[in-house]
C-alpha cells in the first residue's frame, strides 16, 4: 500500500508541471485559436532561463522563489514578442498554417538555445532546504515534490479567480464564446490577445523552472513536453483549464504507475488514455464542442491541368529520369529521398485536402509500411516486389481499422486522434524489441540483384512514386473524387443526395494509408534499414511541412513542397552549422509571404 501510494504522490507531483503547461496552452487555445506547437520551445526556455537566473541568487527558499517567478516574467515577454510579431498575423489562418509557423519557431528556438547554452544538459544542484524528505510508512518522500503537488490545485484557483473574479478574466471568456461579438462591442482585441498570450507563456516558464530541479535544461524539453501537453489539453478538453487539472492528474499516475507496474507499457499508456477518450468523448473529459470555432471551410480544388501544365510535368519528369545519367551517387540519393517524400506527401494532401482530414500522425503508415517491408524482406525472405506489396496491405488494413474510430471526428480532434495512434505504433516499435529490434532497429534490408544498383533503384522508386501519385490524382477527378469533395464541403447536404460520408472518408483514409506505406516501404529499402524514427512526431510533421508549403488546395502542392522542402533540409544541413535557425526562418517567411503554399501563389500570380 505505501508502495502505491508513493507511486500515486509521484504522479501528482510530475501532473503539476505538466498542468502548468498544459493549462497556458489551453488558455491560448481558448481564446486565440492559435494551436501553438511552439509552447514546448517556451517550457524549455523557462528551464535554461531560470537555470541561469537561479545560479545567480542565493540557494534559499526566497532566492528560488524570487528566480522562479523572475522566469515566468521573462517568459511572459517573450512570449508577447512572439504573439505581437507572429502569430498577430495568422489569427484568421487556417489551424494548420499555424502549426506550421509555430514549428518554424520551434526549429529557430532550439538552435538559439544550442548557441546560448550549449548542447550539455544543465542540472540544477538541489540545496540542502530542497533535499528535504517526510517519511512514509518505511520510505522516504521529498519535501519538494510535495510542494509541486501544492503549486498545482494552487495555481488552478489561482486561474480560477483571475477568469471568474476579474473584468479581464469576464473579457477572455467573452473571447473564448464569441470573438466576433466582443470586437462589437469595442473591446481591443489585439491587447486581450496579447496578454492571453503572456499569460500562457509565463505559465510554460513557471513550469520549466519548477519541474529544473526534478531533471535539468536540455534540448529535448520541447518537443518531449508539447506532446503531453497536448495530450492532457485534448483529453481534458480544448479550451478548459479544470478539464487540463483533471487531465493532467489523470495522465501523471497513470505513468507513474506505469513506470513501476508495466514498465514495457509507460510509452503507450498516455496515447491509449487519449485515444480511448477522443473515441467515447469527442470534445474531451470537460470540453463542449459548441464552444469551438470551427475550421474555415476549404474551396474546391482546381480543374484538371491545362495542356501546358502536362507537357511541363512530363519535361520535369523526363528530366528526374535522365538525372541518374550524369549525377553522381550522392545525388541519385538524394532524389530517391526526394521521390519518395513526393509519395508520402501526396499520399496525406489526398487526405488533408479533398478528404478534410487533417493528421498529425500521417507518420504511422509510413512507419508500418517500413517495418512491414523490412519484416518481410528479413524475416520472411520475400523479395522486394512481394515486400512493397505487404507494405501496402499492411498499412492499407491498419489504416482501414483505425479509420473506423477516426471519421467520426473533425478538425483537431481528429488530428489529436491520429496523433495518438502514431504514438502507439512508436511506443510498439521502440518496445517490442523481440520483433522491431528497438532502437536497434532492423538491418540489412537492402534490394538484391539488378536492384542493388542505386540507380536501378531510384528508376524503380521514380516510376512506383510517379504512379502512386498518379494513381491518387485520378481517384480526385474520378466520381469518387468528387463525392469525397462533397463530403467534405457539406457533409449534410452529401447525405441528403444519397452519399455516404463516412464510407467515402474511411475511404480516402484506407488509401492514403496504403500510399505512404509503400514510401515507407521504399524508404527502408532505400536506406537499408527501419528504426522507430520512422514513426516519430518529426516525421509526421516533415509531412505536414511538405504539404503546406506547396499549397493544400493545389495538386501540384505535395509534389512542389516535397522536392522544396527535401532540397533545402538536405543543402542546409551540410552547408549552415545552424540549420535548424535558417529552416525555421525560412518556413516562416514562406508561411507569411506565401499562405496558399507555393504552387498555390504561382497558380494565383497566373489567374
């Protein structure tokens, strides 16, 4: 029993920081609409922040009390640059053009942290007032966990007071019903906007600096904590800080039993918990989905391609195919890369912008795809033709059964859905050693015979990625196509014509799932190997990142922003030491200059 309880208090104290987090995000969230994958930067700013702030005051309960809340300052200014600076502008942008900005920010963040601090991690020597215990039953406790557990329901009332009790809090709730009306009656939105946003910042500082003195400041905190964050904002439901509280304690014990009951388990249980909640309570534990403004509706896409766009097409195409020809290895490597990004990222516009469905998890396919492939060509001995083919039944299947639970959803909820299962699948394939190998991952799955030639293969990756794309492309213009456009326009008016929605959209799911598993399934041919990265949020999100930078409402935008995307990523990290701060500023210039993806302001400068 003291066991568990020890465990259970554990959890608690881990659930404060994680809701300090969670709750600046849903704050922001709730008024602005801004889905701000950059909040994760923020935390990990509060941790080097106050570990700088706090080497320099004295190690007393004052001093890092003083430190702290010096940080959530710091943080709360930077985070009113930000908002002042960036995100003003895409208050009206579409919640994926937004992702895309705040991972921009993310990439410009880490390397400025890398230059600033260093790439050591930086613990924060405990003084002797912090080493502290209480004894329970035969064990020891620490003082200062006890404190975080406090600091928790603490800054809950807190929150509280300040929306309940205050004009501004009676102002930010406004906001949160009814933007449009509260512009009516005169209210300064862009002030209310603004300290929103200080006050969601300076609670992911207040966090990073509380939760220094339990790990240290690293250059993993962001995206590590963004993800949890994210989780507890969705399960307990956008927009709800006692839905974040009630999340946050939920999702904390329930890993710190993990940790201590089904260790194998602890990587899973969280996107289970989210999973299962999305599933029976769409809008979260405490959400109401009335209370969310709802994704702008996307135009139709283009008609087929003019006769000049097809001739242009088949010279770039002739061009790839002669390119082996006179380029050296290097790059025939980097094309095949570049082809099969092309797959993968038609194969989530084919979802994203006929279908309506947008996915923070497109990875999960990907993924399956490889290890199936990569599973078969070793373990099975199945040649590579037979290999790709189990590639894309695997991953069509698997995307067919999930699709089941994930069409009923829309908007974020959707998107948070799938980004559980892809989380799912890593946490299987990080832990199911005996099959994936782990972090070990699964060698020598390289092409044999006339294949093993890179060119050979890269002629063969050119032909299966050109005909999956082809292939996608024809199923728009297809009757089935249409149908699915409808569907997404206006699912009501669909179904009154006779369609099925949730037919056609499971659908589009199943076959965008089975097109990014064989790039998957080429991908770990070419490369010769299948690791867990391969279902990674950063190879979800390099998806996202190739799509909207070509344009979601274009069918040349998967293909522009893949080979853009690819190419630059690939130039900068052989020729720029901070890479990560050069990408980033150029997705974000790109997001404001070019909001409709790059093919899409080519298409409109020749309307």
């Amino acid at each position: 029993m003291t066991f568990l309880l020890l465990q259970a208090l554990t959890g608690l104290a881990s659930a404060a920081t994680l809701f300090l987090v969670a709750a600046g995000l849903t704050v922001i969230f709730g008024v602005t609409r801004v889905v701000n994958f950059s909040h994760g930067s923020l935390y990990m700013l509060g941790a080097y922040i106050g570990w700088t702030v706090l080497g320099h005051l004295p190690r007393t309960p004052w001093g890092f009390a003083l430190g702290v809340a010096a940080t959530a300052v710091a943080l709360a200014v930077l985070g009113s640059l930000l908002e002042m600076t960036l995100l003003r502008r895409l208050y009206r942008a579409p919640e994926l053009l937004q992702l895309l900005a705040t991972f921009g920010v993310v990439l410009i963040v880490q390397d400025a942290a890398q230059a600033i601090w260093g790439t050591e991690d930086l613990p924060l020597p405990r003084p002797p007032w912090m080493r502290g215990f209480i004894v329970i039953g035969a064990e020891r406790f620490p003082s200062y966990d006890l404190l975080l557990i406090a600091a928790g329901p603490a800054v809950l009332a807190a929150l509280w007071l300040l929306l309940h009790r205050t004009r501004w809090g009676t102002l930010v709730r406004a906001a949160t019903q009814d933007r449009a009306m509260l512009a009516a009656l005169g209210v300064n939105q862009r002030l209310l906007f603004t300290s929103v946003f200080a006050l969601g910042a300076g609670l992911a500082g207040l966090g990073g600096a509380l939760g220094l003195p339990l790990g240290s400041a690293n250059l993993q905190l962001d995206l590590s904590v963004i993800t949890d964050a994210f989780v507890v904002v969705v399960v307990g439901g956008l927009g709800s800080v006692p839905g974040a509280f009630l999340a946050s304690v939920l999702i904390g014990v329930l890993q710190a039993a993990g940790v201590a009951l089904v260790p194998k388990a602890t990587l899973v249980i969280v996107f289970v918990v989210m999973a299962v909640t999305l599933v029976l309570r769409p809008h979260g534990l405490l959400g109401r989905g009335g209370t969310l403004a709802r994704e702008a509706e996307a135009p139709a896409l283009v008609v087929p391609a003019t006769l000049a766009a097809r001739w242009l097409g088949l010279a770039a195409l002739a061009v790839l195919a002669a390119a082996p020809l006179f380029a050296g290895p290097f790059a025939v490597a980097v094309l095949t890369e570049a082809m099969i990004a092309v797959l993968f990222a038609a194969s989530l516009h084919f979802m994203m912008g006929p279908g309506g469905m947008a996915s923070f998890g497109h990875a999960a396919w990907f993924g399956i795809g490889a290890y199936g492939a990569g599973l078969a060509a070793t373990l099975l001995a199945w040649p590579l033709p037979l290999a790709l083919l189990g590639a894309v039944l695997t991953a069509g299947v698997v995307a067919a059964l999930f699709g089941w639970f994930v069409v009923r959803l829309s908007g974020v909820y959707l998107a948070m859905l799938t980004l559980a299962f892809a989380q799912i699948v890593w946490a299987v394939a990080q832990q199911w050693t005996d099959v994936t190998g782990g972090d070990n991952g699964i060698l020598s799955v390289w092409p044999s015979g006339m294949l093993a030639d890179p060119r050979a293969f890269y002629w063969l990756t050119l032909a299966l990625c050109t005909g999956g794309a082809l292939l996608l492309r024809r199923v728009l213009f297809a009757p089935a196509g249409y149908a699915l456009r409808a569907a997404r326009d206006s699912a009501l008016r669909a179904e009154a014509i006779g369609l099925n929605a949730a037919h056609l959209r499971l659908a589009a799911f199943a076959l965008a799932g089975a097109a990014a598993g064989l790039a998957g399934g080429l991908d770990a041919f070419s490369k010769g190997s299948v690791f867990p990265t391969y279902v990674s949020i950063g190879r979800s999100v390099d998806a996202l990142l190739m799509v909207l930078l070509g344009g979601v409402q274009t069918m040349a935008g998967p293909i522009v922003g893949a080979m853009v995307y690819t190419g630059l990523y690939d130039l900068l990290l052989q020729t720029v030491a901070l890479w990560r701060l050069v990408l980033g500023l150029a997705i974000v210039t790109l997001v404001l200059a070019f909001p409709q993806g790059i093919a899409g302001a080519l298409r409109r400068g020749q309307a």
